[in-house]
C-alpha cells in the first residue's frame, strides 16, 4: 500500500467562519502538486499539476464555471 503525502490543506478566508461547515481545500504544499478536498469529504482528495491548477483557476476567473440559481 502506497503512503498517501502529507498535504497541508488550508481553506479560503471566507470558509474560516465557524458558522460554515463544508468549504473546498487547497493544498499547496508539494512540489509540483496541487490537491483538493472537500471538507465534509476529507479522504477524498483530487490532484492536479500547478499547469492544470492554473487552467481552473484561469477559467473560474473568467467566469466559465459561473453557477446561476
């Protein structure tokens, strides 16, 4: 069995809130990796390059995941 890294995740400022129970995570703090999790869902964690990372972040920036209600 592979030994999962040690990811340090942290969540965003607006998520720090006790009032707010589930929020997205970033960790950062490998080389070359960039992972995700849901805070109700931490055992499920989504990896990605810092080239893929900047793609998405690109692309929210621009509106392109954009949910309307």
């Amino acid at each position: 069995m592979t030994e999962r890294p040690e990811f340090e995740f942290v969540s965003a400022a607006a998520c720090r809130d006790a009032r707010v129970d589930n929020c997205p995570q970033v960790a950062l703090n490998m080389p070359g990796v960039v992972a995700l999790r849901d805070s109700e869902r931490p055992d499920t964690i989504v990896t990605m390059t810092v080239d893929q990372w900047a793609t998405l972040t690109d692309a929210v920036k621009a509106g392109e995941f954009d949910v309307t209600t």
